[in-house]
C-alpha cells in the first residue's frame, strides 16, 4: 500500500479523534451519527461502487443489525457486545440467503428484487409489532447499555465515549474497505462492473464474486445498524423503511461512488447540508434536492470521484 | 497425435430451429482448426457450446478426455478453453495492462507484459484500452486469451473489421501463438483460414458438411457448392 494512501486514511481519522476537543456537544452528536452510518455506507459502496450491483433493499440489512442489537439486549438477555457479535452473524446470514436468491437476477430486476425483499421487511418489522413495538420503537434502558469489558465498566450513555467507539468501528471500516479494494476481490469486483461477461469468460466465478461483495456489504449495514441501535438506545420501523435504503445510495453518489472514503464524505455532507438548510427553512429537503441535482449535473462521479478523475489518480 | 477436445452428438435447438445438430468434432493438440460456413450455419452457436456460454440440448464435450459438458463457462476458463469474443470485449475503462492482468489472475499485480509484446502492444500498456483504434482493441482481446495461458485458444471471428494490413499481422500473430497452443479459428476470410489451418471444418445448417486439409476442403464438390461458390 502507498504511503500517502495510508497518510490521507490516517489524518481523517486522527482529524476525527481530535475533533472531539473542540466540537460542541450538539457537533459530537452529529458526528457520532454520521460515523456510524457512514460505516453503512462504506459497506454500500462495496456492492454499489465497486461491483456495481445497485441494491434498493439495504435497509433490511442495517434493521437486520438494528433489531437484532436491540432485541438481543432487550429480551434475550445479552451484554453489548455479545448484542454485536449476535447482530453480525444475522447481517452475515440473512445478507447470504438473500443474496443467494436477488442475485439471480441482474440490471433493474435486481433493484426490484432487493426493494421487494426490503418492504417485506419493513412490513414484518410492522406485523411483528408486539415484539419490534412497530413505529414507536425499542428504548433501551441506560441499564443495559452498561456493560463490562476488559475489567473496564463501559457506559454507551457517555456521549465522549460513544464517540470514540463509533469513531474505532468506522477507522476498522475503512481499513476492512481499503484492504478489500486493494485486493484480488476488489479488482475483480470492479471488472465485473466494467464488463461481466469478459470476466466470466476470464475465468472467474463471478457469482461467487457478487455473493461475497453482497455479503459484505450486508453485513457492514447490519453492524452500522446494531451500533446505531446500541449507541443510540433506539431502535425504530423508520429505520428499515426505504428511505433507509436510499440513503446509502445517496451518501455514496455524493461522496463519490469506488473510493473509499467517498461515502463517509457523503455522509457527513448530507447531515451538514441538512442542518444548514433547515436553520433558514422549513423545507430543507428541496434545498438538499436542488444540491443533488447540480451534483448530478456537474460532478456525475461524485465528490472524491471527480478529484480522483482530475487530480489524484490514485487515491483508492 | 493426442486428441485435445471432443464433441459427440452436440446438438442445440432454439425452439424448432436446430442451429447445431450431432455434431461429431475432434480437435488435435498443436493444431490449427478453422470451422467456416456460411451465415447462419451455427459457428458462433457450436463455439458458444465448446466454451460454455450456452448450455447444449444434448450430446458431450471432452477436453482432454474429460467431460465438460456439464461445466459453467469459468471453470471451462480455468481448464484451458480460452474464448475471444467475435464482438470486441475489453474493459473499456481500465488500462491495457489492466485488462491483462485479470486474463493473467494477477489483478492490480504486476502481470507479465509478455502477451501484450507478443501481439506488440507492449508500448502501450498505460494507455486506457477504450482509447486504442480498433484492430489494437482486437489485438488486446487475443493478447488476453494469450495470457490465460490456454491449451485450446478459440478466437471467433478475429479480423472481423480489420484492415488487410492488420489481416497480415494477424496470420504472422497466429502462426507464431500456434507454436505453443491448439487454436480453433472461426473465420469468413477464405484466404486467411487457407493460409493458417491445418485442417478446415465445414459446418452448413448446424451439421458438419466436410472436414480435411485445405486443398481437399477447397475441392470439395458440396463445399463449393454450399459456401466457396466456383472460385
């Protein structure tokens, strides 16, 4: 690995450490948020970006991690981390059946199966309402967010330290990304996005490939999902609704799709963007719509990818 | 001689049309085999089955006196059976050595350039491979089914679109490639498979119609009158 790719990596997470120290409250907040979900959009980009799979559907990963942290806390009785463990070996499993099955389909069919496979979910979360208690949604007691680790007593109700664990999963995130698109999978992945056929005519298995890219993807949107759940004592159908799975989408086209540190970008730009536009109006969604458009228009392949493509041509 | 690949019955219908129909093909190792025939006769069908992209009606493949028949198209790859595409398929977007590290499995590694200097287009292996001129885009496509390193290179249609200067690279290209691999060239250009194969398989309505060296295909009665016309 190049030295400025491990210098540029390094400096936003060590830039993210020291934020903590001058934020506002309300700004570490934020920041714990975007870092969470932007673990769920770093896992997107894997399958959107780079194998160029687009998923309609990755709602029902991260509400897979999302319930699962919750329900295992809440009702089954299990300490934090055995809640993550739990929340991962679900994102791995369901992300492995469904895969199995939406990437029998390819092009557009594949964006309507994941979509439908979502609602169903989202529907589940719904019908199952005594259990996931629907809309309203699961509080977890600051009781059970406390747990021990190491002989250390953690508190995930500490905002600072919330920070810093959301911080330590999205620095793994975006070392498990790089090492994925630096190696062999990675490229293979984006020669199956560049030209499926010729791949498998290459000789590689290229559903073996796809079910690897979905898997990871999924399960990086579950555990966002069962951090976000964990950290933020709350798990809602909201969640798992489509929006849910739009977001990833939007977050890495904006960012830009294929690098590695586009969708954290654009997670964090979005919540910037939002926060700005409802300071002055009521309707922030159409100022954040307008922002998209002109994205569209003027930088297709994104924030980072556009300065990759005129400036630096190696960042990953 | 040693037989490299074998088809016995191969058959494919679509529907009521039966594009290839019992074909019985045997390939020997070292050789270069041309299968012409007019449009529509089943060439790119009867391939197509060879290399796995579409999956027979009935019949077997053998390759090396193993069974294929049942393998999906990759694991094809992986024993030997290299496909160049009739219809140019590179990546467009990646680079010219880029395209030949993933023929070569060295993906994002430093793959040998041998294949690109030996269809020379060693010079340009930085260049983006969507920007070279056609016939270097046809070159890069065989330099690719060159670094797969294959027993049995078939290369469907290759001078399709190419200039008569580039159709005399390209003998000297497969005469120097045959040295080493079994080529199964499907081919229109009568001059050129004259000039290259060793042995010429003439398929008409997707059964085979002759088979023999170049002179006795040429003067073949129902050869000539199927395909090759008087000339």
């Amino acid at each position: 690995m190049t030295a400025r790719v491990l210098l540029l990596h390094g400096a936003v997470i060590v830039a993210l450490f020291l934020l903590q120290f001058v934020a506002s409250d309300y700004a570490v907040l934020t920041a714990t948020r975007i870092m969470v979900l932007a673990v769920y959009a770093l896992g997107y980009n894997i399958l959107f970006g780079y194998a160029g799979l687009l998923s309609l559907g990755h709602a029902m990963f991260f509400a897979t991690g999302l319930y699962a942290a919750a329900l295992g806390v809440t009702r089954l009785g299990m300490a934090v981390p055995e809640a993550f463990l739990f929340a991962a070996v679900c994102g791995v499993i369901v992300s492995t059946v469904i895969g199995l099955i939406a990437l029998r389909a390819s092009g557009v069919a594949f964006m309507i199966v994941t979509l439908m496979f979502s609602q169903a979910a989202f529907l589940t979360v719904l019908y199952f309402g005594d259990i996931t208690r629907g809309d309203e949604g699961i509080v977890i007691k600051d009781d059970q967010r406390v747990f021990s680790l190491f002989g250390h007593v953690v508190n995930l109700a500490d905002p600072v330290l919330r920070y810093n664990i959301a911080l330590v999963f999205l620095a793994l995130a975006i070392a498990a990304c790089l090492a994925v698109v630096r190696s062999k999978i990675g490229h293979v992945l984006v020669a199956i996005r560049e030209n499926e056929n010729r791949t498998a005519m290459l000789g590689y298995d290229v559903k073996r490939y796809k079910l690897i890219a979905f898997v990871l993807s999924g399960s990086f949107a579950a555990f966002s999902g069962a951090a976000y759940a964990l950290l933020f004592a709350y798990a809602g159908s909201t969640l798992a609704s489509i929006q849910y799975s739009i977001h990833p989408l939007l977050w890495t086209l904006l960012g830009g799709a294929a690098t590695v540190l586009g969708p954290v970008l654009g997670t964090a730009l979005m919540f910037l963007l939002v926060d700005f536009a409802s300071g002055f109006t009521s309707a922030s969604l159409l100022f954040v719509g307008v922002v998209l458009i002109l994205l569209v228009l003027f930088f297709p392949k994104g924030i980072l990818g556009t300065l990759r493509q005129r400036l630096w041509r190696w960042l990953p | 001689m040693t037989v490299l690949l074998e088809t016995r019955g191969l058959s494919k219908n679509f529907g009521g049309l039966k594009a290839v129909s019992d074909v019985n093909f045997r390939v020997e190792k070292g050789e270069v085999r041309a299968v012409i025939g007019p449009n529509g006769a089943g060439k790119t069908t009867f391939v197509s089955l060879i290399s796995g992209r579409i999956a027979p009606s009935a019949g077997t493949i053998l390759f090396e006196g193993e069974d294929v028949t049942e393998l999906p198209a990759y694991a094809r790859v992986q024993k030997g059976i290299a496909y160049t595409f009739q219809i140019t398929s590179i990546y467009q977007n990646l680079s010219v050595a880029e395209n030949v590290a993933l023929a070569a499995h060295q993906p994002g590694g430093r793959a040998s350039l041998e294949p690109l200097a030996r269809v020379g287009l060693a010079d340009r292996a930085s260049q983006i491979a969507g920007t070279l001129a056609y016939g270097h885009q046809r070159l890069l496509e065989v330099a690719m089914g060159l670094a797969l390193k294959p027993k049995l290179l078939i290369l469907d249609e290759p001078t399709q679109g190419l200039s008569d200067a580039e159709i005399d690279n390209f003998i000297t290209l497969v005469r120097d490639v045959a040295r080493d691999e079994t080529v199964l060239l499907i081919e229109h250009n009568m001059p050129l498979v004259m000039e290259l194969a060793h042995r010429i398989t003439v398929l008409d309505r997707g059964s085979i119609l002759a088979e023999g060296t170049p002179q006795e295909v040429h003067a073949n009665a129902a050869v000539q009158a199927a395909y090759l016309g008087t000339g």
